[in-house]
C-alpha cells in the first residue's frame, strides 16, 4: 500500500509478532518415573547416589529446556537434578518415621519462560526400625501363693515400621524351662498351669521376653527384627511352712539342789517362712506331771517342785509351738520333744553309826601283843553314804600310826559294816602306847571330799558351772555364733575346803547351724568370654562349716538353653563342646547376638538349703580378636577383673626391674675386677741426654739387714730383658707416670725400681750404652726378694 502526501508517496510496512508459548512438565501418570513427579513415592531405605526420577517436559517452538528442583530453606535438599536432561538423584538418607513426605518445587524453562511446580514426595516404609520396649525395667513382686494360669506382668513394646513391620508379637525365649508363659499378642505374662513359686527354694526369677516385628523387605532381602527385656519376678513369702526348732534334740538337767523355779533349758523355735514372720507361742502338750512349766513367749521350761518330790528319774516332755497369725488365730505348729533328767549330787558324807545311831566315836580296850590277823570284835561299825549311785562308792583308810591296824572293806557301795583287824602285834605295847588313837575317814567325802567348782577367763562370759555337779551350760542371755566365733576356751577350777585346788582348761566348739544364704557380689553381672575360655562366677556362704558353706552352682534358666555348661564346683561357665565358633552360634541365634542372659544358681549344702539366684549376661568375642593383638585380647579377658590386669602388669614391671638390677650389678662387679688395683710397677722413663755414659754400680741399701732384703737390679739392652715380657709379648698394662724424681746432681741419677733379675756376685763390667728415651720397667720388690731368696745369692747386690 502507498500514500501520497503533499506530492510525495509514503511507504509503510506492517510487521506482525508472533507469540512464545511456555514449556510444559509431561503427566505420565502414577508408576511412571518421569515427568513431573506427580504422585511419585520413594521407599526409605533407598541407597543414597540412586537415580530414582527423570524430569521430562517439552516447549511447543521446540526450544531446548532446562530443570530445576528447590526445597523450602528450612528443610533438608534431599534430591539433585541435572538441568539439562532432568536425572534426579538422592544426596540424602530418607527415614520415613522422621520425615514421611518430602515437598519440593520442580521447574522447567526455555530460556524465555519458567515454569514451576510444587511437588510432595511420599516416602514409603522400609522394615528398618526393631521392636522397642517401653515403660522399662518390668520388676514386679508376687506372692508364692498365686493361683496357677494368673497374670504376672504386661510388657509393652513398640515399632515405628507400618503394616507387616510394624506389629509385634511376644513370646519368651526358653519357654521350656520356665514357670512362666507369655500372651503373645497382649504381652500378659502369666503363671503357668500347674507351675507354683516357692520362696523358701527361689526368691527372684528373671524371664527374658522377646518382642518380634512381623518382617519386611530391607534393601532388597526380608528381615525380621526382635528385641529383648528382663522381667524380674521377686517372689514374697506367705505363710505356707510351719516352725521349725533350732539346736535339737533337747535335753535338761535338774539336779537335787535345785530350786523350785529355776529354769532347766529353753527351747527355740522359728517361723518357717522368714520373709514375714508370724509370732510364736509356746506351750507343754504332756509328761510334765506338773512338775514342769514353759514361758509361752520365750521358750524357757521350769521345775516346779523339788527335786525330792519328783517321782521319775526321766521326764520325756513334749513341746508344741504355734505361730499366731496377723488376724491373732493359731496358724501353723510343730512339736519337739524334751528329755530331762533328774540327777543326784554326791553331796552327802558318809556316816557312821554304832549300836545306837549316828556316832562319831568309838572307844575299845584290850590287851597288848593281841595275835597277828585278830579281829577286834568289841567294836561295831556301820558305815552309810545316802546318796545315789556312783556318788554313793568310797573309801576306807585307818588315819594314825601306821602299819598297826588295817580296815576291812577298803571300798564301800552306799552301806558296809566296818572290821578292824590287827597288823602288827609288836607295836601294840602297853609300855611304848598306852591308847591308840585312828579316825576311819573316807578321803573323797565327808569335809575332805567336798569340791566346788568355778570358772574363770576370756570365754567365761557366756557360760556358768554348777558349783556342786560342775555341770557347764550357757547363760540364759547368750546368743552364740559359729560365723562370728567358732571356739571358746576357759579354764575350771576345783577346790576343796582345806582350799587344794587344780585347774583345767575346757574348750567349747560351736557347730555350726546353716542360716545363711550363698551371696553373689552382684544380682546382675556382666562377663566377657573369649570364644574358647571360660568365665567364672562366684558366690559366698557366711557359715562357718562344711557342709553348710560349700556352694554347688547350676544354670537355672538361659538363652537359649543349648549353648552353655557350668562347673557345679567351682563355676566356671564355658561354652558345649560342640560349639567351637561364632558361626554355631549364630546358628542358634539367627539374630546374631554376641551378648547372651543366664540366670545362675548358688546352692549350699546345708540342711535345709538355701539358694540364691543372679543374671548374668555374657558377650562373647572370637577368637581373631586375640589372635590380631594379644595386648587387646588379654585386656578384653581381664575387663571384667581390672585388679588381675593390673598385677599382671606389675608383675612385668617388677621382672623387667630385676634383669636390670642383675645386669648393672653384673657389670658393676666385672667393671669393679677389671680395674682391680695391680701391684705397683712403675715405669720410669730417662730423660734424654745428649750421648751415651757409662751407669755407675750403685748399692741400693735397704732398711733390713737379712740376706734376702739385699738385691742386684741389672737393666738390660731393649728385648734382652728376663721377665715374662719376651719378645712378640704384649707389654703389661702402664700405671700413670709419677712426678719427676728429685735431681741428684749433675754426674749420676737414681732409679728407685727397674725391672730386672736376681744373680750372684760377678766381676763388674760396663754396661752397655742405652738408647735415649727406652722405657725402664720394673718389678715388685717382694719378687725379687723370693727370687733371691730361692737362688741363694750373697749378701749384696749390684749392677
């Protein structure tokens, strides 16, 4: 088109814009795995660096594109993408139970246009969360009365996995060899049907309750997890035992000085359950013919009556105690025998008697010279001891002149009759005696006979002596202990009236009595044991003898069953024979654990036993530890005991310590004879002259006038010399020089020692010149001395 204005034509041309469309992301739908991530989940445990989604868009002009994700500033960039062909690649773990969706914003762009879009991907569970127990530690206290089949405890566990891997289940881990059963669904922990607890045998039980999810898939394979609590059950005692009597059998003693209301012995009972104890009672069922009585409370049995009235010599007494419930009715009871015994005292002298009763004097005359053997009949003697038995038995003597007169029987038995018979007729002699005078005494009673005992010393305290019987028993107070003291020793004295007395020493041994139960140092107790070596576990008994401190040792309860032993004796827990590596065992354990629970018993042999139970826990190392290092090895064995870690280590020290002392002390001593102080042998050196001279013969004149103290030192040319330094010979070892010798004078000079030779008297010659500067080595006068000596030289010496 033209246009003409004012003449001119006007050109005009129309341009026409064309429009630029925006890119766009594809919708692929669900499943797929590019696009514009609509809908698209990710499972958890998808390993980081996976390419796990393509963006996929396109522009209508058909201009390249380029992409981009972006999170929100306050949460995690768990994706990358590659702008130019869209690969999205996870840089971060995913945990579904911390964050179950992730939001992002995604971006395509031609260059000119951007497009975005505001994505939420859902993470989907993995099986990677175990079971969790909750609300630990489950300690509960039941009573050893509970009815079979009731419920115990609920445990409670959790798992954050959803569906299959997150549901759990229950159940015990050795449900054979426990009292115990298990809800698996519930998590009820029941008492068996059939199965009762006992206090007095076991007072804890520990049950290991296994929490298992349901399984699921985990990076490409099914796996199942499970977790593990203890349950300790304590139980509590109730009264189901009846008393029981300490210190029998019983027996008493009353003697016939005894008065009425005096205690004879205490008998002593306990409740059978020791956890709550009830109160006790005590009382005399019957063969006390009211001659006895008992204190209810205390156990204490009295007499009565005086021992003259009692009519047996034996009293067989029953004793029946009663525990008394907390209601205030009788409960349980038990009955004992008692046997006391009524015992006469030698406490009566003999008497005599005459024709008319009790006399104490007997009078007879007659004449001198009687015949040898003559009864002397005028006298009538009787003669009684009133007591009973082997206190009724004594003796006879004539107290006077001796040899005269002897009395028949020597020996009596409660009642004899007394003869005289004459023994020596000569002495009878009216001109010598005109009156004989003889007691008849009995030497072991009467007021010569009569004892009383006492005692005395350091373990006199908890015991008295009968003064009369010297019978020993304790005092009503005393409470003995064998584990406390075993023995008690003290001394015993008798004495008589005329105040003669001799001592002994008694010795009182306790027997001990099991009232302790064996102790473990802790009820929970965790060991290391190298694949191979046993661990050891321990416990003591209080008591005080054998059988009743010595401790057998039994696994009451592991898991799981088949894989330890334990030495009953001195327990030592060690793997079965038949399991030699880690592998067997994770073949029990298909879990894998390396840490394994026993519930361990301790069992004195006292009658009755007591036991006492603890768990322990055992983590297990192989053996390839070792090998790799033994320092590690040996301080994996002795983690459980650093103190054994320790001596080891100072035992090393303490060797190390003395090879050294030997060493140095060694080299002191060879160092020390090495450098041993040799005669002296001094070697003095000329000084240089400016030619050779002729050596002047000197006399070297000694302080001694001997032939032997005389000498001849002769200095020969170089290697000419007589000693042992011969030629080819290793010069002895040279002292440090000495000072200079004194100047003697412009003409000659002295050498105080050489060394040299003896030899007898010659004519005289010059010695030959002597080079300047040859060493002149010298020898020990008391050589030369012996040496000459031997030889025999004359009385003087000279060069």
């Amino acid at each position: 088109m033209s246009l003409r204005v004012s003449g001119y034509p006007l050109l005009c041309v129309l341009f026409l814009a064309q429009a630029n469309f925006a890119p766009h992301f594809f919708d692929n739908g669900v499943g797929s795995t590019n696009g514009n991530m609509a809908l698209f989940s990710l499972p958890e445990d998808t390993p980081v660096g996976s390419h796990v989604y393509t963006l996929n868009g396109t522009d209508p002009e058909g201009n390249p594109v380029s992409y981009h994700i972006s999170f929100d500033p306050s949460a995690r960039s768990v994706f990358s993408v590659d702008p130019n062909f869209g690969t999205i690649t996870l840089v971060e773990e995913l945990d579904r139970e911390r964050e179950d969706e992730i939001e992002a914003t995604i971006s395509i762009s031609d260059g000119l246009n951007l497009v975005a879009e505001k994505v939420t991907i859902l993470v989907t569970d993995a099986n990677d969360e175990a079971p969790r127990f909750i609300q630990e530690p489950y300690v509960v206290q039941v009573p050893e009365d509970i009815l079979a089949g009731s419920s115990i405890a609920k445990v409670h566990a959790v798992d954050r996995d959803t569906g299959s891997g997150g549901s759990v289940t229950y159940f015990l881990q050795n449900p054979h060899s426990t009292k115990f059963a298990m809800d698996r669904h519930s998590g009820v922990l029941r008492l068996q049907p059939g199965a009762t607890l006992d206090y007095e045998k076991a007072r804890t039980h520990f049950v290991t309750v296994v929490a298992k999810d349901g399984g699921g898939r985990l990076r490409g394979a099914d796996v199942v997890f499970s977790a593990t609590a203890t349950v300790t059950v304590n139980v509590e005692d109730v009264q189901d035992m009846a008393p029981v009597f300490v210190g029998t059998p019983y027996y008493g003693y009353v003697y016939e000085d005894t008065l009425p209301g005096s205690e004879v012995l205490t008998v002593v009972a306990m409740d059978g359950d020791q956890g709550k104890p009830n109160r006790i009672l005590y009382s005399l069922m019957n063969g006390s013919d009211g001659a006895f009585e008992i204190n209810e409370t205390s156990g204490a049995i009295y007499v009565m009556q005086s021992p003259a009235q009692l009519r047996r010599d034996v009293y067989e007494l029953h004793v029946q105690v009663t525990e008394v419930s907390s209601a205030g009715t009788p409960a349980a009871q038990a009955m004992v025998p008692v046997t006391i015994r009524i015992v006469d005292l030698n406490n009566h002298p003999p008497t005599f008697y005459g024709e008319s009763g009790p006399q104490n004097r007997f009078e007879l005359s007659m004449y001198e010279h009687p015949p040898q053997g003559e009864i002397l009949r005028g006298l009538k003697i009787t003669v009684n001891d009133s007591d009973q038995g082997a206190n009724a038995k004594f003796n006879l003597r004539l107290v006077g002149p001796g040899g005269i007169f002897r009395v028949v029987p020597q020996t009596v038995l409660n009642e004899a009759q007394v003869t005289i018979i004459v023994e020596n007729s000569a002495a009878i002699d009216f001109e010598k005696f005109k009156v004989l005078t003889f007691k008849a005494v009995d030497p072991d009673t009467g007021p010569w006979g009569e004892v009383k005992y006492s005692i005395y010393g350091s373990g006199a305290d908890y015991f008295l002596i009968h003064s009369s019987s010297g019978m020993i028993y304790t005092q009503p107070w005393a409470s003995l202990d064998a584990e406390a003291t075993t023995r008690y020793n003290f001394y015993v004295k008798a004495e008589d009236m005329e105040g003669k007395y001799s001592l002994a020493e008694v010795f009182v041994t306790l027997l001990d009595v099991n009232d302790h139960y064996p102790q473990f140092g802790k009820r929970v107790q965790e060991k290391t044991m190298v694949l191979g070596t046993p661990v050891k576990i321990e416990a003591t008994d209080q008591d005080a003898e054998e059988p009743n401190n010595l401790v057998d040792y039994s696994i009451t309860h592991a898991e799981p069953a088949n894989v330890f032993d334990i030495d009953a004796h001195t327990g030592e827990i060690r793997l079965k024979n038949s399991i030699r590596s880690l592998d067997a065992l994770h073949n029990i354990t298909p879990n894998g654990d390396r840490t394994w629970s026993l519930e361990v018993q301790a069992k004195d042999r006292g009658s009755p036993s007591f036991s006492t139970t603890a768990l322990l826990r055992i983590d297990i190392v192989d053996t390839e530890m070792q090998s790799r290092s033994p320092m590690a090895a040996f301080l994996m064995q002795t983690k459980d005991n650093p103190m054994k870690a320790v001596g080891v280590l100072a035992g090393i020290m303490a060797i190390i310590v003395a090879i050294t002392v030997l060493i140095s002390t060694a080299s002191f001593w060879r160092n020390k004879k090495s450098n041993k102080v040799l005669p002296v042998r001094r070697v003095l050196r000329k000084r240089p002259s400016p030619a050779p001279r002729t050596v002047r013969i000197k006399w070297l004149k000694f302080g001694r006038t001997k032939a032997a103290d005389k000498f001849v030192l002769r200095e020969d040319r170089p290697n000419e010399n007589c000693n042992n330094n011969s030629l080819g010979s290793t010069p002895p070892p040279t002292a440090p020089a000495p000072p200079p010798p004194p100047s003697m004078g412009p003409a000659h000079w002295t050498v105080p020692t050489v060394s040299g030779s003896l030899a007898p008297r010659q004519p005289p010659r010059s010695p030959k010149p002597k080079a300047v500067g040859s060493p002149v080595q010298s020898a020990l006068v008391s050589e030369l001395r012996q040496k000459f000596e031997k030889k025999n030289v004359h009385n003087k010496a000279y060069f």
